[in-house]
C-alpha cells in the first residue's frame, strides 16, 4: 500500500462568497467524502488551510508575507491517503466535493528514500 | 437580587436535567477512558453560564446556550489533544474529529437531539454492567447522570463524601481498563439488560421511600430521578418493554402515597391510619396507566404483580374495605415466580385482615425456621400483630419488643413502641 499527497489548490474564493446554505452543504458534503475515506481505512489524514502564510526564498533569506501562490494557485488544504496506485488514488481525488468550487487537485505519491 | 436567584435556579434545574445528557454525549466523544474529562466540561459549561449571565442576563433558550457551550469546549479540547495520547482518534466515529475539514460536522452530529437520548440510555446500561457493584452503580447514576453533588450522593446514602469518592473511582477504572462502549441493547438481550437497569432503579427509589433520612428533600430528590430514570427508558421505542411500564406503575402507585406516609416529624404512619385524601390522584391515575400498557405481551413479572397490588391500595376507599382477596391473588402468584420469604411474610399480613389471626398464624409457622427471617424485625413485628389480634397482650409486646432489638431504624423503633404502649395503655 502506497501513501498519497492531495495538494487542493484554488477553490477558497467562489467558496467565501456562497451563500451560508451553500457553505454548510459544502462542509456535510466533506463529511460525508472524508467520512467513506476514514471508513474504507483509506484516509491517513488532512487539514484545510489558513489564507495567510509566509514564503522564504534565495536560502531563507527572504521573507514574505504571503504563501508561494495565490488566488487560483494557493494550496487552500491537503489530503494524506493510503491507495495502492496512481491511478486509484487519482479515482479516490476524482470524488473531491471542492470541484463544485472549482478547485484543482495534485496528487503525489509519498517517496521511500531508501 | 432577584434576577440572581433566578439564574441560580434556572442553572439548578438544567444542571438536574441536562447534566447527566451531556456527560452521556462528551463520554461518548472522548471515549470511557475520559469521562473525568466529559465531567469537566459539563461543570465548566455550568460556571461559564453562571458568569455569562450574572452580566449579560439569562438567554433566551438557557438549554440550547449550555449545550452550545459544552459543544464549543468539546471542540477546544480536542483541538488541545489531537496529538496526545489521551483520547483514541483512532477509534472510526472519532476519525474525523481530527481533521478541521470534518471537526465542526462531526462533533454536531454528536449533538444531534435524536442521539442525546439514544447516548444517554447508552450510558445507564453501561453503568448497570453486573461487574459494576450495586451501590456503586447507584453512586455513579446519581454523580453522573442525575447531577447529583458528591454531597448530594453521601447525604443520600448516609455515607461520607470519602466513601462515595472512592466509589466513583472505581466505577470509573473500571470503564478505563475494559473500555466500555456503551450502547442500547440488542432486541435479544434487552430484557435482561433493562432488568438490571430495572433493578438499580428501583433500589434508588426505594433508597427514597422507604428511608428513615429526616432530611425530606434528599428523599423526594431520589424518588423524582428513579421516576425519571424509568420514563426516560419508557420514552425510546427500543427499551419500552412491558417491565419497564410495570416498575413505572409501580413507582407512580408509592410516589402517590409518599407525603401520608410520614409524619413532619419523621415518624412512620400505618398504611391504616393514612390520610388517604392526601394521596396524589393524579400519580394514581399515571400509574394505572402504565399498569394498562404493561400489560401487552406474554410478560408477567414481580414489578407487574407489585403494581397490581399497589393499585388496589391506591383505590381501596379506606383501609378496611381494601380487596385483600385480590391482592392475596397476586402475593400468591407473586411466590410462584419468585419465592421470597420476605414476600411470604407480607402474604401473612394480608391473610392476617382476609381469614383472621388463627390462619395468619399458621401461615406464619412455615417459615419460623428460616435462618434470615428469624432474625428479621418484620417477622416479630408480624407476630406482634398476630398475637395482639388473638387477644394475647403479653406475647404481643415481648414480640414488638423483640423486632425493636431486631431493626436499625429509628421510626420503626418509634412505631413499635407506640404499639407496646398502646397495648400497656
């Protein structure tokens, strides 16, 4: 069994400007996607996250107040999963309730170094 | 001032209502191993709203602010814990509760009216497990789910505050080490789960009628939350078996009569010489109620004959027109499910009033050899009352003054001797 990355990009926008109905159908509709997860053992675990962060870059030097994307690009959460593929996990991401927010999904494998 | 006392008694009687509900649902989110922690945000909610009110006034839903706010402590301490040891995330139903993606929904659905009660039931089988000692499941009952202070509960038992500590304690190691989920019954154990529960019930109502305590509150207290305890289990489709509205008749028949039966003073009254006008009418008529609807079924227990007897006390017009035939019936058929010799002494008192001393006599004789009863007041009591029936003064009295040696209770006590000076006089 492999573990898998989901990187949920975009989406926080069309999402904070719905209607407070819309928003909380949203979040049942989580509930009831991570829920299948955590039932079927697939789901490690998963954090949604803060707009706000901070970016370093040439050797930590610089700092900015503002993660490495933005708008469309901002990672807005993750998702840690077990699947025993690629192509399993990309079946498992497919079901991802953000689309209707039109979010955009990464799916990355978690690499053994040794 | 008055607006304080008002949040005083508004919080008294949610805390009696609410409390026991609430521990139910948090245990049920942190899991057995924690319900120090679930008793601990049921007090913070209650200090919190004390505060909150003392300066911005009573809310208007007081029910669905405390509930709202144990909620929002619930999700503050699992925030807090989510990378402790101390509650098991790896449990399914706790699985989302560590993600905030699903946090919020989870822990509403925990809240969700329609499990309250489920959760709550739940958690009395749980407390009635036969492991767990009577009177420590009678202890943690009033702790835990009637609200009761550790005071509250010594004061009930007559016990200290240290004793009743150290019961709570083991109760609890107990659901710690063997991680007890409590859960409502299977249809196929119900019944004899329910007994149990059943059971504790009734010795907590029983604790508050037949209880010498001079202090009159702690015993209505008691009989009020056996009689809740019991309808609570009336009030869910899955627990409201035949013997459960049996035990509720039974209890509504005694809770009726519970005022006449003392004195202010604490004294005993006989059933005889009761006030009967000051009989609850209204609890006689819920109890025949439930007595109906205990009687669906194939079902007949010794809560059902009790009730039965108990009701044609309750409608006998005085003391000397009660259909002692009837209840001889039932004291009858109350031996063949289950013989008891004390039961069997209280058939000789109805043999007594039906067929006379001579009979009562001879009924009585049967169990003389009986090593407990021998040795029980009531025995020598009921001999008493024979004898002074037959006229024979003297074995009347050294009988009463036998029982007087025999029981711990003052009013009893009280009552006996009353009798001796009445035969002396």
């Amino acid at each position: 069994m492999k573990e898998f990355l989901i990187l949920i990009r975009g989406g926080q926008e069309k999402y904070q400007n719905s209607a407070l109905k819309e928003m909380q159908k949203h979040m049942e509709d989580w509930q009831q996607w991570m829920g299948t997860l955590a039932k079927e053992e697939t789901l490690v675990g998963g954090q949604p996250l803060m707009n706000e962060g901070a970016t370093l870059t040439e050797g930590g030097k610089k700092i900015t107040d503002r993660p490495f994307a933005e708008g469309k690009e901002i990672v807005g959460g993750y998702l840690l999963i077990k699947a025993d593929s690629m192509d399993l996990a990309t079946k498992i991401a497919k079901e991802c309730p953000s689309f209707e927010f039109d979010c955009s999904l990464e799916i990355r494998e978690i690499s053994p170094l040794v | 001032m008055k607006k304080k006392e008002d949040i005083n008694k508004t919080l008294n009687n949610l805390f009696r209502q609410e409390s026991g509900k609430m521990v139910a649902v948090l245990i049920k989110i942190f899991g057995t191993e924690n319900i120090e922690l679930a008793e601990d945000v049921v007090q913070d909610a209650l200090i919190s709203a004390l505060e909150t009110w003392k300066y911005r006034g009573m809310p208007e839903n007081p029910k669905a602010w405390l509930y709202r706010t144990a909620r929002n402590k619930a999700i503050d301490i699992i925030r807090r814990k989510k990378h402790s040891k101390t509650i098991d995330f790896s449990d399914p139903e706790r699985k989302l509760l560590i993600s905030e993606y699903t946090l919020a929904t989870t822990m509403d659905n925990f809240w969700k009216e329609q499990h309250i009660q489920d959760d709550f039931l739940a958690m009395m089988y749980a407390c009635c497990h036969p492991d767990i000692s009577q009177e420590n499941q009678i202890t943690f009952i009033l702790k835990s789910l009637c609200g009761f202070s550790t005071k509250e509960v010594a004061r009930s038992f007559l016990v200290s505050e240290d004793t009743i500590s150290k019961r709570l304690y083991r109760t609890k190691e107990y659901f710690r080490k063997h991680k007890i989920r409590p859960r409502i019954p299977f249809p196929e154990e119900i019944n004899a789960k329910t007994a149990v529960v059943l059971r504790t019930i009734y010795l907590m109502f029983n604790e508050g009628y037949n209880s010498t305590h001079s202090d009159q509150l702690i015993r209505k207290d008691l009989i009020s939350q056996a009689l809740w305890l019991c309808k609570s289990l009336l009030d869910n489709k899955s627990t409201q078996t035949p013997e459960v509205y049996a035990l509720m008749a039974l209890m509504s028949f005694h809770a009726a009569r519970v005022d006449s039966r003392v004195t202010e003073q604490g004294a005993l009254i006989r059933l005889a010489d009761q006030d009967r006008n000051s009989w609850n009418q209204e609890l006689i008529s819920l109890g025949s109620m439930y007595l109906n609807q205990a009687a669906f079924g194939k079902t007949l227990t010794t809560y059902h004959l009790e009730a039965a007897i108990a009701y044609q006390h309750c409608i006998a017009s005085n003391y000397e027109n009660t259909n002692w035939k009837e209840i001889l019936t039932y004291y009858d058929l109350l031996l063949v499910i289950a013989y008891d010799p004390v039961v069997f002494l209280n058939r000789c008192l109805v043999m007594l009033e039906l067929n006379g001393p001579d009979e009562a006599l001879e009924a009585i004789k049967k169990i003389q050899n009986h090593k407990i009863i021998s040795k029980y007041y009531l025995y020598h009591a009921i001999l008493g009352e024979i004898h002074e029936r037959l006229k024979a003064s003297s074995k009347a009295v050294a009988y009463y003054q036998q029982a007087i040696q025999l029981t711990q209770s003052k009013p009893e006590k009280r009552l006996l001797k009353q009798k001796i000076t009445n035969l002396n006089g």
